[in-house]
C-alpha cells in the first residue's frame, strides 16, 4: 500500500491550524473549504461554543484572504447584543521575499496601505472609510473594543434601511485588486522585522453578549419517536454531522423535554413491516411509517433473497436495515465477534456504550452494535492493533482484553437493523478511533489513538447495496478532494495539544494527511480524499495535551467490564442451518455452502462523484421537505451493486433446487421463539 503523503512535511505543517487560543467547550466547525487558501489549504474553519446561557463565542480560524470581502452569514447579531472582537496571526500575501504579515497591525514596506485584516458589520461598525475596500475598517481599530448598536439605531429601533438579516459579521483583506489569487496559508516565512517569528495563521475570535438567555435549539421541535435529533448548538462533529444524536422518544415529545424512555423499534414501528419469515422479501408500509414511527424518511437496504425462518435475514420485523443518516458517536467500546468467512457474513462485531445513552434501543443492553466488512478493512490494514484484530484466530477472548471498555469514536450509517427484534447499529462503520493508551509526559498526557478512516462500505450479508459517507467538505463548489476528519475527545482540563507521533499507510496514492484543526475540547484529524475515489487509510497517532496546572486534570477513569450487547444481528447462513431438525439434511445443507460462495463480499466499492455543499448526502435525505429531493439523494447515496445482485440472483436458484430436493420448509425449522430464548 501507498504510504500517506508526507504526513508531518511542510506541505502538512502549512496546514495545521492549531492556535494560541484556549479551548471552547462544545464547539463545531460550521464551515470549512468552498475557497482556495493557497497549496491545498482549508480556509474559515469556524467553531462556536456558548459559555453560558447569555453568551456565544464564535472562532474562525484561516479567515479567507482570497478575495476582498466574506461574509459570514451564520454570525449573526441582534440590535441589543454587544460584541467584542479580538484577532491575531499571519498571513501569506503571495509574491516574492518576505511575504507574510500580521494579520491585525502589519508592518514594513505597503503594510500602511496593504495586508490588514478588515471588518464590517451592519449597524455595529458603520459602513465608512478607512481601507482600500469601501466600507470596511482596519481590524486593529475594533479588537478589544466594546461595541454597541450605532446608539440612534438602538433606541429608535429603527435600523435606517438595514435589514436585521443583514446583521452579520463581514471580513476583507487589504492587497492590491486583483492579486488576491496567491495568498493564502502555505510557505511560512517570518516576515518584514520578524513580524511573524512564531506566529501561525490568522484568526478571528468574537465574542456575542445578549441582553436575554439563549434557549437550546434541538433540530426538530415536533418528532415521531424515531426521529434522529441532535443539538443545533453543540451538537455537531468536524465533518458537519450529528454527534451523538438521541431518537426522538428518549428527550420528548416534545423535543427538548426530559428523557422519557429507551424506544423499542418492533414494538413502535412493527406494524409498517410485512415480511414472511419464510419466503423471498415483504412489505414496507411507508405511510404506516410516517404515521407511527418517523416523520423523517430513512433509506432501506435489504436481502432479496430467500429468508430461513427464524434465521437468516429474516423478518423481525424487517428482513435487513433500515437507515437514517451519517453519524458521529462517542463512548466506550467492547469486543462482541467476528461472524466468519463465507457461509457467514465476514463481519467485525463490536459495541459502543454511547455518551449519555445517545441512540439506544430496548434491544442492546445500552449499546449500539458497530459493524464493519473485514475483507474490506481489516484485511488490507497493517498498522499492528488492526493487523492483530484481523489475525488473532481466538479473538472472542483475547480481543476482549484488547479493547476492554476503551474511548472511542466511530462515524457511519446510523440505522436499525431489522432481525432479532431491531436494534440501533452503526453500519457500515467509516471511522473508528480507539484510545489505546495514556502514558504522563512533561506537562501533560500522551494519548495514542488507533484509527481507520474509509468512505464507503457495505451493509453485510443482510444488503445487497453500498453506502457512501458522502463529505460535502469539498476543496471547491465543483467537487474536487473531500476532507474526512476523525474527531478525537480531549482529556478534561487540556489547554493545548500537539501532534508527536503519526504513522499510517493509504489504500492508494495521493491521500493527504494528516492535519489537524483545534477544536473546542476535541482535536479533529483530517485525510484529504483524491478526486472522485473511494479510498481507506489505517494508522496510529500519539496526541500530547497540556495542562497549564497539573491539579486541572480530570482523569477519565479505569475501563468498565466487558459488556455483551446484541446477537449476531444478520442471522448467517450457518445459523439458519444449525436450526434444521434433521442431522441428515444439515450435513447436505453444509456440504451445499462450502460449494457454492456465492461473490457477494469480495467486489471493492464503486467509484463515486463527491458533491459539494456543507451537509452530508444521508443527513440531507432525511431532513429535506421535499419529497423528490429526498427520493434522489437516497437513490445517490446508496448504490445498488449490480454485480453483486446478480451473484446473489444466481446463488438464489441453486439454493432453492436443493432446498425443494430436500423438502426443506418452515416445518424443518425449530420454532423461532424457542431457539432464541437459547441464545
């Protein structure tokens, strides 16, 4: 495999965003790319906390450089707000010899005309003089200032032909028109005088006093109980997707009041599904779904073939998964199976006991199941953790011990799978971030931290598609290479963090990474994709976090006991047929398998096309109004696998010849309540 490109090069240091600035508890990035920054980099990294109720702080990190002025649309204010702005760093403002310049105050050479940092906002910093570009003033004038709507404005109420959703922060930047196309972040020099000895890339920080509490924003203030919803506030990863959502049955309804129960799919939702346990497929009952269960519009990946009652991919209430959108959960994490090679399904099994008991069911003992294909992760990884995971012949016992109630983080398909009653899981996974160890080092900790990141997967052997984190993050509105950023918790109490080790290997050339984007309280580490490319990478990464005072640490506490969460949620074949009551026809059945795998998990995930914009396909699909826009974007999101349709059609006859030769019917079945009340 291709080893990653330089992973702490200059290239890659140009890109690390990391600033002097204490972290902001339950910060996100609401914005990144749709602009070139200059040698690949990422610009308008914006992060936003609330330290109390009557406060909002917003950061942008990388402001853009590339053109005169940007609005900033999500930062808006209120006519009774008061403001403060404070800024700092450098910026590269392109050319030849010493080219980079604080950001606020520049000097040396055209720093009295060019280079600064501008701001304008409507109504709080009037529209006047004071820089090249009309209307906007000089950063250096306004940082630390107390600012206040223009007084008439405010006690009049009235603001004179400016429209309150015209209220948001503006930025600009001082060079010559025209010669804005090679500035940026890249090639970091100290600048005129040693101005920017030391000092990284600009930044902005405004912090937002209102005159009444902020009330807490869910994403949805009417919900079915089985709604996906998170916190419009803090309640969103580096990759603008939900963290640590809940259904809507655990904090409502309404959305937002105290959490009121642990929901049960089959029980809440059951009636939408009509499936045989016998025969080929059945029927979703979609208007029995809005009506009883969701009022979102999830996808639905299932088995077409034939279902063994009781057993494989049968109906319970569904024959396979249904799905609702890309997400993000942090939690502790324990050793479950692997399913096996062919006539099983070749799944890693692990379970998440989820941060504040966030998307569970009545079905998983507080866990959500992780899943992942091995022939499509593991065994193409070579970092020792998942070389040892995929090689380890007993891993039932030693693997318990390998992962033992570790930290973690994982981004995938949040769905329910269908059999045994349906239970919440995250698959495919795409990400997954172990802590693999904490060791005191100078004035702080070491974290090594274990990881996979991929961008597309299949849902075992109960599917028959491929689904894609499709990451909106792209480099420019026309595509391009797409960002996908694991999102590692810091320890309680950290005040800065640094990278001091990295190694990792790609399953192609051309990945880029990693960098890393200080967020508040989480570090987020990101791999930049090639092209319209579906594209893996495994590695290790050991984070060093400070602490100002030693007392400020909170340690996160020894590892829980393993806990055993859900059955073999796919039901494999090997299930099925170890329910059979004749010894006779078991022995033909297994004989049948081992001669007959059909090439159902051996096909790589197809290419796909990255799209632009700031929200992820699966999230946009379950939240749009519109019923055609959701029907396409499900319909681009997950890809049905032709060839793997056609194997599976194939494998089909065989199996139902035998099985009529063998006068195998649901009477060769143990009754389905009896067998699994022995599991």
């Amino acid at each position: 495999m291709a080893k990653l490109v330089g992973s702490l090069s200059l290239a890659v240091a140009a890109l690390l965003f990391c600033t002097a600035q204490m972290a902001m508890p339950n910060a996100h990035i609401v914005q990144r790319g749709g602009q070139n920054c200059g040698s690949g980099g990422v610009c308008d990294v914006i992060f936003v906390s609330h330290p109390s109720k009557r406060e909002t702080l917003w950061e942008i990190v990388q402001p853009s450089v590339v053109e005169p002025q940007t609005g900033y649309p999500q930062i808006r204010f209120k006519p009774d707000d008061t403001i403060e702005i404070t800024a700092g760093g450098c910026v590269q403002s392109g050319g030849s010899g010493s080219t980079w310049h604080l950001y606020v105050n520049p000097v040396g050479g055209s720093a009295q005309t060019y280079y600064s940092g501008t701001v304008y906002i409507p109504g709080f910093i009037p529209a006047a003089g004071g820089a090249d570009v009309t209307g906007f003033w000089r950063l250096g004038g306004y940082v630390g200032r107390e600012l206040h709507m223009e007084h008439g404005l405010a006690k009049t109420g009235k603001l004179a032909g400016i429209k309150p959703s015209d209220i948001f922060l503006h930025l600009g930047f001082e060079d010559e028109q025209g010669d804005y196309g090679d500035n940026g972040y890249y090639g970091h020099d100290n600048g005129d005088n040693n101005q920017c000895l030391g000092v990284g890339p600009a930044w902005v920080e405004v912090e937002v006093t209102s005159k009444e509490s902020r009330e807490p924003v869910w994403s949805q203030s009417q919900s079915k109980p089985f709604d996906v919803v998170w916190h419009e506030d803090d309640g969103w990863d580096g990759n603008w997707l939900p963290l640590n959502p809940f259904w809507a049955a655990q904090i409502g309804p309404p959305v937002g009041t105290p959490k009121v129960a642990v929901p049960d799919f089959a029980g809440t939702c059951g009636s939408a599904f009509n499936g045989n346990t016998w025969s080929d497929g059945g029927t979703i009952y979609q208007n029995v779904l809005a009506a009883k269960c969701t009022s979102q519009a999830p996808s639905d990946d299932l088995y077409s073939g034939v279902t063994w009652a009781g057993s494989h991919c049968a109906w319970d209430p569904v024959g396979g998964h249904v799905d609702w959108t890309n997400a993000t959960y942090s939690g502790k994490v324990f050793w479950d199976n692997y399913s096996g090679p062919w006539w099983n399904d070749d799944d890693i099994n692990i379970n998440l006991a989820p941060d504040h008991d966030a998307g569970i069911t009545t079905q998983e003992n507080k866990l959500i199941g992780l899943e992942f294909d091995q022939g499509e992760t593991l065994d193409n990884y070579t970092t020792p953790f998942w070389a040892n995971m995929e090689t380890n012949e007993d891993k039932n016992s030693l693997l318990d011990e390998q992962l033992a109630g570790k930290r973690a983080v994982v981004t995938g398909v949040l769905g329910i799978d269908g059999v045994h009653n349906g239970y919440a899981e995250i698959h495919p996974v795409f990400a997954l971030a172990i802590q693999n160890g904490e060791t005191e080092s100078g004035d702080g900790v070491d974290e090594t931290w274990e990881f996979f990141v991929r961008n597309s997967g299949d849902e075992g052997g109960c599917s028959t598609k491929n689904e894609h984190w499709w990451n909106g993050l792209s480099d420019n509105e026309s595509g391009g290479s797409a960002w996908y950023f694991l999102n590692l918790p810091w320890p309680k109490g950290a005040s800065d963090f640094k990278i001091a080790k990295f190694s990792g290997e790609g399953s192609q050339s051309g990945i880029v990474g990693p960098t890393t984007v200080k967020g508040a309280g989480w570090t987020y580490v990101g791999f930049r994709w090639p092209a319209s490319s579906a594209a893996s990478v495994d590695g290790e990464l050991t984070i060093h976090y400070s602490f100002r005072k030693k007392d400020d640490r909170e340690r996160r506490g020894e590892h829980s006991l393993h806990r055993k969460g859900h059955a073999d949620e796919d039901a494999d074949w090997s299930d099925a047929v170890a329910k059979l009551k004749d010894p006779g026809v078991r022995q033909q059945m297994t004989a049948f398998f081992a001669a007959n795998k059909p090439r159902l998990y051996t096909a790589r995930p197809d290419t796909f096309r990255i799209e632009p914009g700031h929200a992820d396909l699966a999230l946009r699909a379950i939240t749009s109004v519109k019923d055609e826009d959701r029907d396409r974007i499900r319909r681009d999101h997950i890809k049905v696998d032709a060839a793997r349709q056609a194997a599976l059609k194939e494998f089909d006859v065989k199996l139902k010849a035998i099985m009529a030769t063998l006068h195998i019917g649901p009477e060769s079945f143990k009754k389905l309540r009896e067998s699994r009340s022995k599991e």
